[in-house]
C-alpha cells in the first residue's frame, strides 16, 4: 500500500507539471472582458466567439463567450469556482462541488472537487489555495479544445426555416482513478460552450481500461452549489423557491406529458447539509444534482465506454415567463435544429389503396406537402412480409412522383404482447405495471423485433414519415431472460438506448418523427401541443375557442413548429354532426377558421379524415389557406410572444416575432364575439428588434408608420369582425 501511494503521488507530480505545460499554449484572460456588458443575444447577434482562457497566475482554466464566464481552479484537483451571468452580473455559486460524483460497485468517487469549504453562504477567492483534493478521488490529468460536434447526425426531406448550425468549442478534461479498486479506469467531463448562446452543455463518458467489470449504479454528471432564492424562516424544500437564474435540461425525458417539466428525469434539487449558515431550513432547495433516479445500473465491461446523459444548462436573464420561455426556444432551434422542420400533412384516414392515391392527388392539388396514414387505417408497418412492403412501395413512388411526401402511424405502449414480452412489475415478478398498464419491454424479443421491423419498412418503401404512438415512456422491467437488459437495474437506461439508436437511425435518412414522449434533443421532430382527445367531440365552436388555448399554453417553451394540434374532419370519439366538418362544403366557415388559427400559428394540425376537399369550393378554399400560410411561412413559424388567452369573452391573441426577418412580426387577432369588436391593442415589439418607428398594416392593406413606446411597443385600434379573425404584418 506504501508504495502504491507513492506511486500516486508521484503520478500527481508529473500530471500537475503537464498541466501547467499545456496551459502555457492558452491565451491569458483579460478581467476587462467581464466588464463589457453583453448585447441582449435573443435580438442581437452576438460577435463574441467561446474561448478557454488560463488565468494571468496559472491557477485557472476560463471558459468564456461574451454572455456567460464558468471558472475552474486546476489544482490540486479541478473545480468549478465561479460560474457568473455577464447579462445579469448574477454569480450562480456559492460553494465548491465536485464535477460529477459516480456510484461504482455500490461505492460513492468524486470526479474533481476540492474539499475544505468551510462557510458554504459564498466562495472567498482567498481560500482556494487553501482547499485539498479527496484521497480517492478521480485527479484532473489534462484537457482537450475540438470544435463542438453535433448532437446526432441528421438530414431532412421537408421545408424548415434558414439556420445558421451551432458553433462553439469543446473542452473535455480528462481524469484518472486514485482508488485501488478502480485501477485504469478513465473519466471525461465534456463541456460544449456554444457561440450567441448562454448555454453550456455538460456531459461525461467512463472508460474502463481495467481487467474487471464495474458496476455502473449512479452518475451524477453535474453538481452545482447554487445560490438559493429564497430563505424563509422556518420553511422547507417544499415551500422554497429553486433557484431561477438558471435552467437544466437533458436528454433522458420521457414520460407522455408534452411538456419536458414533467418528462424530466434527471434535474434533482436538494438542501444542502454542509450549508451551515443557510437562513430558514436546510433541506431548502440550493444543490443541483443531474442524475437519472432509476440506474443506469449496467456493467460496463473491460474495454467499452459509458455516455452520460447530455445536460443544457441555460443562464436566464429575468424572471419574465416570455423570456424565459424564448430563451428555451432558441436553445432548441440552435443545439436542435431538427426541430424546425415543418411540413404541411394531412392525417389520411383510408382502408384501400384508392383512397390514399386519392388523396396524394388532393395534396398535391392544394399544395400540401405529406400525407400520414393514420390510426385506424390499414396500413400495418409491422407485417414486413414481401407483398406489403411492396404495396406500400408503390404507394410511396405515387406520392413521391407528385412531390408528396408519405409516413404511417405505428403503436409500441398501450397493447399487450404477451407474458414473456410485456414488462414485468417488479412488485409483483408479473406483466402490468407499466406506464399504460400493458406494454411490450423494449428489451424483450418483441420489442427488439419491433425496431428491426421499422427500419426495414422505412428502407424497403421509402416512406419518409413515422408517427409514433407510444415511444418508450421510461417502463421498467424486472425480467432477467430479455436479450435486451440484464435485469430491473439496468431495465430503463438499455430501453431507452433502444429507442434513442432507433430515433437517430431515423433521422440519418432524413426521416420525419411525430412522437408523444419528449425525445427532441435525440432526433423527434414533433409532439403534441397538449390535447385532450374528448374535446374533439364537442361542438365546432368550442373546438375553435379550445384550440387557441391550447396553442397559447403549448407555445411558451415550444416553437410552432414542435407541436401539433388536430382537426377531426369525420366523427372522432363521438359528438355527431355538431363535432366535425364533413361535409366539408357544409361548413366552409369552421372549416377555414380552423386552418387559419393552426397555420396562423405556425402549427401543422391532423387533419383527420378521408379528404382534403369535397367541392371545387371546398379546394379554392383550401388553396387560398396554404397560399397565404406559404406567403408568410417564415415569420409564421417564428417565436410565438403571447397577447392574450382566448376566454371567450373578448378578443385574444398572439404575435409572431422575428428580428432576422424583413417582417420583423405577424399578429393574429380573433374575436369570438357574436358582434364586430373595435380594441385598442398595445403590440410588444422588442423582440422584433425594432426600436424607433414599425409599419403595420391591417392584412394587405396600406402600412401605416408607429412610434414606438418607450416600452418598444405601439398602440393600435383594430376591427375584429363577429365571430372571426384578423391579422397584422409588422416590419
């Protein structure tokens, strides 16, 4: 033991004398940079590009982009020591943790981190010299600078927005096993630091280079002293704010909730039990953990590599929920561009090859551009027998000689396989339990066999669409004879495996993902605007004035383009004739308005049925919707600013805003009011860009000139007219 730890130290020596030495190739950081204050990054562009700076003494690695500053002291081990919102001047910690702490053949090791804060309230430059590194703690070796690579490799076949790809730098430090028993075992800590972005995402890998297996139990990835909110005498987790300067998303949500607060399956708040001098209670919540509750729980094995979940970490800049939720939204369009993708579909509802030729016809006649056969259709993506996939075949060369893209609805969740396939409740070693009840395990043969049978469907038809209905939702399965896990510890990280390889197998063929759980940063494209299927069978009326609340909730961290609404054209869940729209003729009015407030909102809705048009009518109508949805479809599929909630009482709205546009915004306006309505409406233009004067016209109208507030916004009288719409373009 004597001489290993001579060894160990030895080993520090040289590895602190390289460290210094790679350092030297740095640029020094110059404290004039944190002093310039930032451009509002959400209508500037920022010219600020990332950097990884060394302090003047040598002490410290500065990463750096204009709009956020994360420090780490390098010795005796590497740590996070500052982490400062150069917006707000908002410093995040107030205490030293470790990079990530990793629970390995059921031991607990730190990943860097220094030890010996004794006052955990705020963080002293003076006492870092002063703070040790742990015995058996992974030790910072040395650290890497490559250009930031893409989330996952992606291609698309459809109409999206202009975008500019995500650069910025990543830096991955390298760290080595202190403690006997985990000998040659490796860990990067991978920091992406993106440019115009106040964004950093964090991950790590482990490497086993050992002779023996490791027990992966728990990784937490990140751990974070934060600066807590609030500090009411008395109160507890429950009752205390989490801390709002800054927001955490990861890649691990699931969990069918169309919303990825309640998807999230890694973002832990909790007291902090060395904060000694923390006002009100100590379990109030200021230590951020990122970890997933169940597992990974897998063996990893001499020779392979273990990928952590992926965490975005946000620096906000107010409190303000339509900032907030801005900020969220150009993260996505920046780090997840896939998203941005939308085409305009139909959702077929056909029982023979007739009725689906008949309506590619119809697409391509109105200018739609997909089709997805829908639930309850026959069209079965599982049967991989020769003659089906060459039915289908032809049907996609149909549509793809119009210029129709195609795609079909599949089913995984929700359906009972059988015993040795569905999850196993592993309070009862029996199948049930699941999310849905019943549900196949993706790990078993089934489930296995499952994604083997679509990718074979998408390479034999050249379909270019999948709707799929209940992706793994985060089951687990207790069962120990399926191929695809081991046991209920490692049941959850391998399904979810499963589901995220065949999202990104998907996406390297350009292929479109409708799904309800929220897999958007591993390659779905859209989800749910948050429904419930009953409201479709009430009255039209009701579903005009629902919809518009449902896009206005859906839309605060969602672009237009990731959500979906739906139409029911014939009779769904019941609700007769009051409830749909066949015959279409019948109800031109519903009809259009119903189009109008999803286009207008940059929204693609199932439009549930089987047939776009009944009349020559019917098509004009349809034609002169996706005329004027084409004609405005960049600012339309634009970032969404909230006006007012529709409640039925008086006139609601919402503002499209984009201030890389020559029309810089769109409004449209509803008044579901049985009279026409005059309003005074104050428009909010500072996220269009605009600072002195806009031009606002009433649809094609003439343009009349506005001074702007001092607020940046205008004031404007505008007509509604009984029970309808209208729409403003601002440049």
């Amino acid at each position: 033991m004597m001489i290993f730890k001579q060894k160990i130290i030895l080993l520090l020596l040289i590895l602190l004398l390289a460290v210094k030495a790679q350092s030297q190739d740095l640029p020094v950081w110059n404290p004039a940079l944190q002093n310039a204050a930032p451009d509002d990054w959400l209508i500037q562009k920022i010219t600020t590009k990332a950097q990884l700076y060394k302090s003047a003494d040598g002490k410290d690695l500065i990463l750096y982009n204009g709009l956020v500053k994360r420090t780490f002291r390098i010795a005796p081990n590497l740590a996070c020591t500052n982490y400062l919102n150069l917006r707000t001047g908002q410093e995040l910690l107030r205490s030293v943790k470790a990079e990530a702490v990793l629970t390995i053949n059921g031991k607990k090791y730190e990943v860097g981190g220094l030890h010996g804060q004794r006052e955990n309230a705020y963080i002293l430059p003076a006492i870092l010299d002063t703070l040790t590194a742990g015995q058996n703690d992974f030790r910072y070796v040395d650290f890497t600078i490559t250009a930031i690579k893409p989330y996952l490799d992606w291609k698309t076949r459809f109409w999206m927005p202009k975008i500019t790809t995500a650069t910025g730098i990543r830096v991955t430090f390298r760290y080595q096993a202190t403690a006997p028993e985990l000998q040659g075992t490796e860990v990067n800590v991978i920091y992406d630091l993106y440019n115009g972005l106040p964004l950093i995402n964090k991950s790590l890998t482990i490497e086993n280079k050992g002779t023996q297996d490791l027990k992966i139990n728990r990784v937490v990835n990140e751990q974070l002293g934060v600066v807590e909110e609030e500090g009411a005498i008395g109160s507890d987790i429950a009752k205390n704010k989490i801390p709002q300067g800054i927001y955490f998303e990861t890649n691990y949500a699931f969990n069918d909730a169309f919303a990825y607060t309640y998807s999230d399956q890694t973002t832990h708040w909790k007291g902090d039990s060395s904060y000694f001098t923390k006002v009100g209670g100590m379990s109030s919540p200021c230590l951020l953990e990122i970890y997933s509750d169940k597992g990974p729980g897998i063996d990893l094995k001499p020779g392979e590599l273990f990928s952590s979940v992926k965490t975005n970490e946000m620096l906000m800049d107010s409190y303000d929920r339509e900032e907030r939720g801005l900020e969220v939204r150009r993260m996505y369009a920046k780090i997840a561009p896939w998203v941005l993708a939308n085409p305009i579909f139909m959702h077929l509802l056909s029982w023979d090859d007739n009725s689906v030729r008949n309506a590619i016809d119809q697409c391509a006649a109105t200018g739609y551009e997909a089709l997805i056969i829908s639930f309850g259709s026959d069209l079965d993506m599982e049967d991989t027998s020769k003659a089906n996939l060459q039915r289908w075949k032809e049907i996609a060369d149909y549509a793809h000689a119009r210029n129709i893209k195609i795609g079909s609805y599949a089913l995984f969740s929700s359906r009972h396989i059988s015993a040795a396939d569905d999850v196993i409740d592993p309070k009862t070693g029996k199948p049930g339990g699941a999310l849905f009840n019943d549900a196949a395990c993706f790990g078993s043969n089934w489930g296995l066999g499952f994604r083997d049978k679509i990718k074979k469907f998408f390479t034999a038809t050249g379909f270019d669409i999948w709707e799929n209905d209940g992706p793994y939702p985060g089951d687990v399965c207790a069962s120990t004879s399926h191929p695809g896990h081991v046991n209920l510890d490692d049941s959850q990280w391998r399904q979810w495996q499963i589901q995220t390889e065949l999202y990104h197998w998907l996406n390297a063929r350009g292929i479109y993902i409708n799904a309800p759980d929220w897999y958007f940063l591993d390659g779905t494209n859209k989800i749910a605007m948050g429904y419930r299927e009953e409201n479709f069978s009430l009255p039209r009326d009701q579903q005009k004035l629902l919809n518009r609340q449902n896009i206005y909730d859906a839309t605060w961290e969602k672009t237009p383009s990731m959500g979906w609404g739906f139409v029911p054209l014939t009779e769904y869940h019941g609700g007769g004739k009051a409830a749909t729209l066949e015959p279409l003729a019948d109800h031109l009015p519903d009809y259009e308005q119903l189009m109008m407030q999803y286009y207008g909102a940059g929204i693609q809705a199932c439009y549930r049925g089987p047939r776009l048009y009944d009349t020559e009518a019917t098509k004009q109508l349809v034609i002169k919707v996706i005329s004027w949805y084409k004609r405005y479809r960049e600012i339309l599929n634009s970032d969404i600013i909230h006006l007012r909630r529709a409640d039925g009482r008086d006139w609601d709205g919402i503002l499209h805003v984009n201030p890389w546009l020559e029309t810089k915004g769109l409004a449209m306006l509803y008044n579901p009011t049985n009279v026409n309505i005059t309003r005074h409406i104050r428009l909010p233009l500072y996220y269009t860009g605009l600072t002195k004067v806009a031009q606002v016209r009433v649809k094609e109208g003439q343009s009349k000139t506005y001074q702007l507030n001092r607020d940046y916004s205008v004031d404007i009288d505008v007509q509604i007219p009984a029970n309808s719409y209208t729409w403003l373009v601002v440049k």
